[in-house]
C-alpha cells in the first residue's frame, strides 16, 4: 500500500505525499528526539529530512525503499545539527559522519532491542514478571533468594522462570520495535523510584510524595511471612529510620509497566552499627498508578 503512495506522490500527487507525511513523521521525530534530544535540533532535523525527500523523491528508484531512505537522510541531518562543526569542513567531514553514523545506528539498534525486550516483557503476567526481573536484572539471582523474597515455594520459582521463558520465547516473534511505550513508561518508574528513594529521608517532599504513590490499603508482604496493609506501615518504618539515623546508599531499580524492584544499600548511624542489614529489596506491584502490593526483603 506504502508504495502505492510513494509512486503518486512521484507523479505530483499531493494528497499521497501529505499521506506518506503523516504516516512517517510521528517515528521518524521519536528518532530524532532519541539522538538529538529534546530541542530544537530534533524538529528542524525531521523538517530538514522531509523537505530533502520531497525535493529528491524522482530520483527514488525503488518506492519499497521509501522508509529506508527516510531514515538514511534523517540520521545524517541528526549527525549535522549535534556536529555542525565538522558538517562544515570538507576535508574531514565524510570520513567523521561515517563514524557518526555508525554510532547513531548502534545506538538506534540497542534502543530497539529494548525496546523490544519491554514490549515482551509486558506481555507476560506480573508474577511471571517478578521472577524474570529478579533472576536477569536484579542482584538477587539465586532461586533460594527469590523464594524467599516473593514467599514462595523454590519450585514455584522454577515453574515460573520456564513458563516465562517459553512466553517469551513465544512473544518475542511477534513483539516489535516501534511501539516504545512500555520502554519509556519503565524509564519513568525508575527515575521515580531513584529520585523518591534516594531522597526519602532527606525530603519531606519526596517522602510524602512516595508515601501518596501507595495505596492506602496496599499489601506489605515481609519475609517473616508476616502480613500487613496500609501505606502507613511503610510510613512508620521510614520515620523511624529517620529518628535512628538511618539512610540509603546505592540505590538499582528497574522496572516494567507494572513491576519496580529497588535495591538499596543501607547505611547505619555510627551509635547503632547494626540496626540495618546491609541491603535491602523491595518489589513494588502496581495497579494503574499506584502500588497495591509491597514485598520488603532484608540481607546481611
């Protein structure tokens, strides 16, 4: 059908270049936005590529070509605007772009590849999610740890991590890379939790900012076994953690649509030594926007 467009719009019609225009202009400026950033480079770079293709669409000899073509012509407008300097000097300008180029579409080829993973990923129901992200992504990788965290029988890890590694498998070729949303909404969960975390006992504002983000009747799940709900519970821990001093170091998070898991690295006071293992692991649930299930895991 695209070609069909594309060979109109080489015979002058102009309703079937404004049809290839609309088509092509939204993923073409998420491109841009990736390379440039968000500024004006990223804009005048799609405008830039648009106008080049309409001007040279003629010499177009294969309209099945037509998306490639694009791409080609916008990753160099993105290499000039972030190197205008070298854009501008001949004698090293080509060998320069080369390299740039090649850089632009590794970098390009690793987005897609997450992205594609997190398309995968959301595929997969949350307690499949869990497993894989603590086994994979987490330093919590032993089945014996993920057990105990998530309360669970160790078989029950087991069954889990191969029903998520044949879902995936089966996913996986039907998933795609231009759909980056559920990439972009896990990117946002752990700017969140690195920012609320690693400011929750120094921020009234974050504090309670992180507090709100949970569910007033979540599920506290520790793993004693013990049972507990309500966000004041994590409300209390924190307070106290602030009146014994008590603070995070190091924090790794990552997430997907649903699931967050935060790893922190404790600090005690030195007139309590020993009051706080020396890290600890929460699993954040979430419905919509807000947390409906918390597993709290500490480890010497």
């Amino acid at each position: 059908m695209m070609q069909q467009f594309v060979k109109a719009a080489q015979a002058g019609d102009t309703s079937a270049w404004n049809v290839l225009y609309r088509q092509h202009e939204p993923w073409l400026y998420a491109t841009a936005l990736r390379i440039c950033g968000n500024n004006p480079g990223a804009k005048d770079a799609v405008q830039d590529t648009f106008i080049q293709a309409y001007l040279k669409l003629q010499q177009l000899k294969e309209p099945s070509a037509f998306s490639g073509w694009l791409k080609t012509t916008l990753l160099r407008n993105c290499y000039r605007y972030i190197h205008p300097v070298y854009s501008h000097n001949n004698s090293i300008s080509s060998g320069i772009e080369n390299l740039y180029e090649d850089e632009i579409n590794n970098k390009l080829d690793f987005y897609a590849q997450q992205t594609k993973i997190y398309n995968t990923l959301a595929c997969l129901t949350e307690s499949l999610q869990i497993v894989l992200l603590l086994r994979y992504f987490s330093n919590w990788q032993s089945y014996e740890e993920i057990a105990t965290i998530l309360c669970i029988p160790v078989g029950t890890v087991r069954s889990r991590l191969n029903q998520a590694k044949q879902k995936l498998t089966e996913y996986w070729a039907k998933s795609n890379d231009n759909n980056d949303t559920a990439y972009k909404k896990a990117a946002e969960w752990n700017d969140l939790y690195n920012t609320c975390f690693g400011n929750v006992y120094t921020s009234l504002h974050y504090r309670e900012k992180l507090i709100r983000h949970f569910d007033k009747n979540m599920l506290v799940v520790f793993t004693s076994g013990k049972t507990a709900f309500g966000r004041n519970v994590v409300q209390q821990l924190i307070e106290e953690d602030i009146v014994y001093g008590n603070s995070f170091a190091a924090l790794d998070v990552v997430s997907t649509s649903n699931i967050s898991i935060v790893e922190c690295h404790n600090i005690n006071p030195g007139e309590y030594p020993d009051r706080c293992p020396d890290s600890t692991v929460f699993v954040l649930q979430r419905t919509g926007s807000a947390v409906t299930q918390f597993n709290l895991h500490n480890s010497r």
